[in-house]
C-alpha cells in the first residue's frame, strides 16, 4: 500500500486528537474483552474440562437435595466408570470470611485419580490419606492465607451444624487456569461428626464426581446412570461437568444478554465518537482533500484513504485495551470480587480476537460518514474554504 | 503638534521589541519615542515586517516591550499585572480587526454588548449603550442579525460599535479597510473620521491603503523599526 | 460572564460534533444508569423486606432458611413465647414455614434457575405487610394448590395464574397471584405447608418460623430468650438483619457496575476532550478577541468547561431518559445466600440519578479542563492571527 505513509502521516497531524481517539477506544474495549472474556472463559473451560471426562451427578430436585452416599459404590461397579468420588461443598467460615471459599468433603483415596489435572507431592498424598482430620488446599489459597503444611485450621458449619478443625497436610498445585484455592478433606470426618450429632444431614454425598474411562463413553453413562436411580428414594441427574459449570453461571441471571447489551451500547458510543473525530479531523482539511482531488485522485481513492486512517486509530486502540486486559488478569487476582467463577480470571485468546475485529468494525463504521463527505468534497469550494 | 498642554494619550519611550526565532534575534522596533496627543488621528504606514502590529500590541498592552515604557491614557502599562492588565483594556481601548472578529454566534447587539458585560451597568443601561453605539455607526436597524447575514462593510461598522460602546479614550483599528472594497471601506473611513472629529476620539490606524491613510490628521510611516514622520493636513487629504 | 448562549449557540453551529458527543455520552450513562439501577432495585427488594418488628427464628448457625431445620415440636413451643403480637381475630402471629428449593425452567432463554417453594400457614400473610392477591383466589389447605407471585408467574414456567408447575413430579395448581410490596417474597410461590411436607417427604421438618413482636423491646427479649437457650439450638434474628445479610447478594452487580461506570467514563473523558479541544482551536479568533476585548483567563476557563458540563448534561439527560422505560422491570439474579433466585425490578430511584448526574459532571469538567486551559493560555496576539 503505497499511500500507507501519508494516511499514518494524517494519523498523527492531530497527535492528540488521534490519541485520546485511540484511548477512548482502548479503555471501552478494555471493557468489553473483560466482560467477554467472563463468557468465553466459562466455555472455554467447560470444554477443557471435556477432556478430564468427569460426570457430576446431583441429587434430580437439584443441589439442595441429598445424593446418598450409598450411590458412590452402586455407579462404581457400573460400566465405562473409571472412578467415583463423593463432593459435598462445606461452606464452612474460615476466621472472619465473609464469603466461604471452596471447601469439599470427598474421598482421599480417588479424589486426585478424578481430579487427575491437580498434582500432590506422594508423601503428602499418603499422610492425608492416613489422617482422618487432614485436608489438602490449593497452592493459590495457601499462598493467599501463608498457610503450610501442618497448619491447623477451623472451619465453622453454615449449612451443616458442625465445625471442622483440619490439619494441613499437604498443598496441590495445577495448570494454569485450572481452580487452585479449593480445600479438600475426608468425608468420613464430616459423616462422623453429623452422625454425632444426630444430624439428618448424614449420609449426604452432597454431589458424585466421576471419572469416565473415556470423554466418548460419558454420553451413554449419564443416561445409564440416571435410569439406574430413577425408582429409587433418590433419583439423580447426570450431566457433564461443562454443564455443571454452566448451572452457576446461569443464576447470576441472563449474563450472556447482559454483556451483549452492554457490548453494544459501548460499541454505538465509540462508533459516535471515533466518527466525530474523524469528522473534526477532515474539516479542517477540507483545501486539502480539495487539493488531492485537483491532482487527480479519484473519489474512490480520498473514501479508502479516510477509511483506513480511521481504521488504523481504531485498530491501535483497539489493540491497546486488548493487551491491556490480557496482561492485567495475568498479574492480579480476582477471587477477592467473590463471584463464583471470577477466581482464576484470565482472557482467552478468542476474545482477544473478537475485540480485535470489534475495534477494526467500529473504525470502519466511523469513518464511513467522513469519508463519503470527504468524497464529496466539491474541488472548488474545497479550494475556497476558510474553515 | 497638535493639542500640546495636555499630556499625550499614547506615550512610547525608548521602546525596543525583539522576537525570538529558532534562536535568532529579530529586532522588531528599536529604541521607538512616540507622543500622540488626545484627539489626534494616526494613521501607521509601511512595509511588512516594519514593526506596525507590534506597535499597535504594545500600545494595546497585548503584548510587553523588551525594554522602554509604553504609557497608554497615564498609566504605564509594564507595571501592570497581566490580570490588571485585561482589565484595563477593557475600561480604556477600544480594537477594530481587519477580520471584524465578532462572534459569528451572537447577534449584532450581543456583539456591541460583549464588553459591557464586564461592567456592572445593569441590563436596561447596557441596552441604551448598544443603541446608541448602534445609532452612531447607522445600524441599529439591524441589531438583530447575525454576523453572516451582514456585509462585511456592515460586519465592520458592528464591530466599530462595539469598539465604541465602553466609550473608551483610544481606539486601535488594525487594517479596518483590509477586507472591503472600495465603497465600503469610504464608509468606515468616514465613520472613524466623525468618531475623531465629533467624538474626539484618538485613534491610531495600522493600514496597507494610502486613500485611507489620508483621511488621517497625520501619517507615520515605520521602516524597519523606526520612524519616518510625515504631517499631513487632514483636512486638505479629505478635499 | 460571557453569555451562556454564546456556548450554546456555538454548540448548535458545530451541531453534528456536538451531537455525536451528547449521542456518545449519553449512551454511556445509559449503561451506567442500567447497571446501577439493577443493584438499587436489588438493594431496595432486600431493604422493603426487612420488618423491624418481625423475627426470623431458625437453626443456630444457619445463615438462611434454605439451610436452617426446625422440628414441629421445637416449632410450637415457639409460639407460646410471651411478646408475640395477635392479629384482630386473636390468632398469634407466629408462622411456621418450609423452604424447598426447586429448579425450574425460566420463560425466557433455556436456562433453569433455582425458585423457592414456601409451605406456610394462613399466619404468614399477616407477618408480611403489604401481602394481597391481586388475581385468582387463595391456595385451600390440604390440596396441591399454590400461589405465586406476579413476577415469578412472568419468570417461569408453570407458575402462571392455572398453569401447573411440577415440584418434584407432582403438579400444583396455580390458584393466584400476589404482590408484596416489591419485597422479596415477591421471588417466592407459596403452597399449604402440610401439603408440601408430604410431596417432598419432610413432614414435620420446617425450615423456620416468623414472629411478630409486640413492640421492639419484645422483640429484642424474645431474641435473646431464643438464642440463649441451648436446648432449643435456635437463634433469631431480627429481619432488617436477615436481609441486610443476603443484601451482599448485590455486591457483585455493584463492583461490576463501578467497573462499567469508571472505565465507560474514561472514554468519555477522552471524547468530551476531543471535541472541546476541536471547539477551542476553531474559536482561536473569537477567543483572542475576547481577551482582547478585556474578558480574563478565569472568564475564557469558566466559559468553556460551561460550554463542556452543557455538553455532557445534555448526554446525561438523554441517557437518562432512555432509561426510564425499562424502570420497573423485572429480573432476577442468584441470592448467594439463599442459594435460590431473587426476582427485583430496576429501579431508578435519586441514587442512581445523583449518581449519573455526577457522573456527566465529573466527566464535563475533565474533560473540558484541559481545552479550557489551552484556551486560556493562548497568546492573545497569535490567537487574533489565526485564520
């Protein structure tokens, strides 16, 4: 493109012109790839959990209803299971936790064969699998808290009327993205306890996690599970761990129409105000677009030049808030928000794509107006023009 | 000269400005001594670059000399503040620009009404004022309209009224004529000759055009920053 | 001063700049305005529901009703307490209720959300001020009837006024509507409770109970008797408390609406700035003439963040007003607490409007400062030589 020169020549006629445009585009778009990003990290890790094979099972009424924990050793027999861990979420207050962090009563034994993502040195893994009272915490929560190994910590019932007081017996740590503030500890110790106090809440696996021999086979399984349980006490409700995830994202509302919403507004609104400037920027050149023309460039050719100026701030802006997003999330964490899901925030790369072709559109859609008057910028008036 | 008791309305002493270019020196008026007396009517001549803008800046106190006084109606401008400076100007000057420079958004009244803003003449004075500055340059007819729906004849005539409104003690017109034709810079030279002659109105006048520079009491003409002084009988140029 | 209307008519001459900005602007309050008019209807739900004279008495440790168990016959004893007030006929008000969590589909989008199913007696209407029917009639005891709320009816499926809705595989009938005073009970549908009991296998299991004191001191005394007693292994608490508890349920929504507001209002910034510093550099003459003519710097400053602040109020009015359609509707979001979903409408009550009024402001007045500056540090001489 030999006209690239000139048209980044205009780009910086008007430095700062071309700068706060650029800016006001980076920020919003700074925005809508966060907000986006909340989306499609959901999906994206839906879809990586595809790979783990792993059914959750939830009692059928759903998540406040009991799956008993007898139902573990019936789907272990069952076919096409590799393995089966119960997974009762605790909500328990740690000190003066205003929101509960994950904590999961579960079994030792299995929990990191279903769980096989999370690695655990062996020497811990066998101690807390010799100690009752002992639980595992993610390396994040760990560092967050400056707890260590041998750390004693009381966890304080909300749902159920017990408080569990834990050793830390070792420490997991996981790929990045992967969830490494959760805390789990034996199910027996929290089964003992209910049974103690004569709880109803016994007996309760709270949800199954568990690990298909193949992803291929989870299709056939979950429908085999739910038929084996469907006469019984306690029927079930099978599905994949993707669609588990989604349960909790779906009840802060209709997120998705939120952020679409939003994106829109945003966008509409830089489209107002990249134009403007673009608009600014041409009537004060109006001799000399009128010159170009006079030279001989065609109508065509002064409309393409506009266009991509106006696509070139836009793209950099663009490009700015993108990066900025994706670079922010790597180095800050999120979980003190303490929205489910916000804990290990980060940009896919998808959205980072996404933005970028939204801020290339909104340059486009800006300089349309300009360009076509810009076109029709009559050569003698042009020449005449004083402002 | 003229008028000679009383002490001069516009005083330049040993006066020198220089600009800074690219780091280079350019002397614009060198050690320049004017008098012009109250009621006296200048007309400045010369080349580009001679030095007249500066000296119609300086005597207007928009802009300060490198060394020398300018004293304007008794005061001495340097040893104003910037912000007493604004203020003085607009209790004692009166500009006429080449360009008019009216605000293209309000009216020919809100135009002349602009500098009496700055005074605490109440709403119903400030429009006797306007009418009257309107009266005295033919256009109150016209009050109403807007700046583009005027011809630059008139366009001047409005920005004369304005000039006038605050009845200030020295008028400046920086090339009134510039942007007319003929026929209508007459009339603004017949204007600013009634405004000097039955207002007593001291005016100094940057111009390019001898025929209006004749209309003057007298001429001077500014070569390379200083002054070639020529008499002129006003009376005589007009005939 | 220099005269407003020399603004305002400035701004009419650059009218398709000035209009591109009051668009932009204006559809970033827009966002900002939804957002916060989310979490004010939320909060104002939360806030209308608490009853200074009403306790809600539920298992020591619980948090919420979902979590709290109560036997019948710890229940009863409750209303033998001393302090309870009577309604006319005498009857002591004193409510027991069954909370049962169940997910439902929601009318719009394929989503499921969880909805509380309340078994109550003919008590609980009279510890609820504001509680009436507003089409059909009132659920019979002992037959699965059931009544919902106008805006549950309007969220899912089932709950509409003769519509059936499925509570683990048994249809109850929806007999009628009601309203309550925008409150949280508004996010419920309420059946007999002995009927709901039978269907979800919890007879004599309730999950709390309601009082209405006599005054605030028996309140108060009733409270402390509850909560000291060990054998009961109660606690109460006052409603005001209860709900300013879950009202942390609109944190979430606030954090992401500051979020949207900032950064929204750091490209308005940048825009805003754009077309003044375009408005200053166009009325270069105008603006040396002026100093000319004896008018200060502070004068030319306050002319032009004037001139900037009409600009963004112009924006901040028409956002505001495109706003005020959506006032009153409804939608939902998770109760954290509750674990179920809370339906509120937006509400754009003087918080969310101070709040956007101040945020044009502060957005006019930066993003007007810096042309303003620039205008007042022009030279007049230079400035009286543009063209």
């Amino acid at each position: 493109m030999k006209f690239l020169p000139y048209i980044l020549r205009n780009v910086q006629r008007n430095k700062l012109r071309s700068v706060f445009t650029g800016l006001s585009i980076a920020v919003s778009l700074f925005l809508v790839t966060v907000l986006y990003a909340y989306v499609n990290m959901q999906d994206e890790m839906g879809e990586g959990a595809l790979k783990y094979a792993r059914v959750v099972c939830t009692a059928k009424q759903g998540l406040t209803f009991p799956v008993p924990i007898a139902h573990v050793d019936k789907v272990k027999g069952m076919e096409g299971v590799k393995t089966v861990v119960p997974l009762a979420w605790f909500g328990g207050k740690y000190k003066d936790d205003k929101i509960p962090f994950a904590q999961f009563a579960t079994d030792p034994d299995h929990c990191f064969e279903v769980f096989a993502e999370f690695t655990v040195p062996p020497d811990q893994l066998s101690n807390f699998q010799k100690d009752r009272t002992g639980c595992i915490v993610g390396e994040k929560i760990a560092r967050k808290r400056q707890w260590k190994v041998g750390d004693k910590i009381v966890l304080k019932g909300d749902i159920y009327p017990v408080n569990l007081e834990l050793t830390i017996d070792g420490i997991y740590t996981g790929p990045a993205g992967s969830d490494l503030e959760m805390l789990f500890y034996d199910y027996t110790y929290l089964d003992e306890l209910l049974k103690q106090s004569r709880s109803q809440m016994a007996g309760n696996a709270g949800t199954m996690f568990i690990k298909a021999q193949t992803p291929e086979m989870m299709p056939d399984l979950m429908q085999r599970i739910n038929a084996r349980f469907a006469n019984s006490e306690a029927p079930v409700r099978a599905m994949t761990e993707q669609a588990f995830r989604q349960m909790f994202t779906e009840m802060l509302g209709n997120i998705r129409v939120f952020i679409r919403n939003i994106a829109i507004i945003v966008v509409a609104a830089l489209v107002c105000v990249a134009g403007n400037a673009m608009a600014m920027s041409l009537r004060e050149r109006t001799r000399e677009v009128a010159v170009l023309k006079a030279i001989g460039f065609s109508r065509f050719i002064v409309l393409t030049l506009v266009l991509i100026e106006a696509i070139v701030i836009a793209v950099i802006g663009g490009f700015l808030g993108v990066m900025a997003a994706r670079l922010l999330f790597q180095f800050t964490d999120m979980s003190m928000i303490g929205i489910p899901g916000f804990s290990s925030f980060y940009v896919p790369v998808s959205t980072m794509l996404f933005s970028m072709l939204l801020a290339a559109a909104i340059g486009l859609a800006s300089g349309i107006i300009p360009a076509w008057r810009a076109a029709q910028v009559s050569v003698v008036d042009g020449l005449r023009k004083v402002v | 000269m003229p008028a000679g008791s009383e002490r001069a309305v516009v005083e330049l002493r040993g006066v020198s400005k220089e600009y800074m270019r690219d780091k280079i020196r350019v002397p614009v008026l060198s050690n320049t001594n004017l008098d012009i007396p109250h009621g006296d009517f200048v007309a400045v001549m010369g080349p580009s670059g001679s030095g007249k803008s500066t000296l119609l800046n300086l005597a207007a106190g928009l802009d300060r000399p490198t060394t020398g006084t300018v004293t304007v109606a008794g005061t001495e401008l340097n040893q104003l503040s910037e912000s007493k400076l604004t203020r003085w100007r607009s209790q004692h000057l009166g500009f006429i620009f080449q360009l008019y420079n009216l605000m293209p958004v309000l009216t020919a009244f809100e135009n002349v009404e602009l500098p009496l803003l700055l005074t605490s003449l109440s709403r119903r004075q400030r429009a006797e004022h306007v009418e009257t500055a309107l009266r005295i340059v033919g256009l109150q007819e016209r009050m109403d309209h807007f700046p583009r729906q005027l011809s630059g004849g008139q366009e001047q005539r409005v920005a004369i009224a304005r000039a006038l409104v605050n009845d200030p003690v020295l008028l400046l017109a920086d090339e009134p004529t510039g942007n007319l034709d003929a026929a209508a810079a007459q009339e603004i030279m017949d204007l600013l000759q009634q405004l000097n002659e039955e207002f007593e109105k001291t005016i100094v006048m940057v111009t390019h055009d001898p025929r209006a520079a004749r209309r003057a009491r007298r001429m001077l003409h500014l070569e390379k920053g200083t002054f070639v002084e020529t008499e002129l009988d006003a009376l005589e140029a007009a005939g | 001063m220099i005269p407003l209307k020399y603004n305002i008519r400035s701004l009419r001459t650059r009218w398709v700049s000035s209009l591109m900005t009051i668009i932009g602007t204006a559809l970033v309050v827009w966002a900002v305005v939804l957002t916060f008019g989310l979490a004010d209807g939320l909060d104002h739900t939360l806030e209308v529901s608490g009853e200074p004279l009403d306790l809600i008495v539920m298992r020591k440790g619980a948090t919420a009703e979902t979590n709290s168990i109560i036997n019948e016959s710890t229940a009863r004893e409750m209303a033998a307490l001393d302090g309870i007030a009577s309604d006319a006929a005498g009857n002591k008000l004193c409510s027991p209720e069954l909370v049962v969590v169940v997910n439902t589909a929601r009318r719009a989008g394929d989503t499921n959300a969880n909805m509380i199913l309340r078994g109550v007696t003919p008590a609980a209407k009279e510890v609820r001020s504001n509680f009436h029917i507003v089409a059909g009639r009132e659920n019979k005891p002992g037959v699965r009837e059931a009544i919902a709320s106008t805006q549950m009816a309007n969220r899912f499926k089932g709950a509409g006024l003769d519509e059936e809705l499925d509570v683990f595989g048994a249809p109850f009938k929806i007999v009628g509507l009601f309203e309550a005073g925008h409150s949280a009970t508004e996010s419920e549908v309420w059946t007999d409770l002995e009927v709901l009991g039978q269907t979800t296998k919890r007879e004599g299991v309730r999950s709390a109970i309601q009082l209405r004191a006599n005054s605030a001191d028996d309140a108060q005394r009733m409270a402390d008797r509850i909560s000291s007693d060990e054998q009961f292994g109660l606690s109460a608490l006052s409603e005001p408390v209860y709900f300013a508890e879950q009202a942390k349920s609109s944190r979430g929504i606030k954090a992401i609406g500051v979020f949207i507001a900032v950064i929204l209002s750091i490209g308005a910034v940048f825009a805003v700035a754009n077309t003044m510093y375009a408005a200053v550099a166009s009325r270069a003459r105008e603006i040396g003439t002026l100093r000319a003519l004896g008018f200060n710097r502070r004068t030319i400053l306050i002319s032009f963040l004037l001139e900037s602040l009409a600009l963004c109020l112009a924006g901040g009015l028409l956002g505001c007003l495109a706003a005020l359609p959506l006032n009153g509707m409804s939608t939902g979001t998770a109760n954290w607490v509750t674990f179920s979903e809370l339906a509120f409408t937006f509400r754009f009550g003087p918080t969310v409007q101070i709040l956007a009024v101040s945020l044009v402001v502060v957005v006019g007045v930066i993003g007007g400062l810096f042309p303003a500056l620039r205008a007042t540090r022009m030279k007049i001489v230079d400035a009286l030589r543009e063209v």
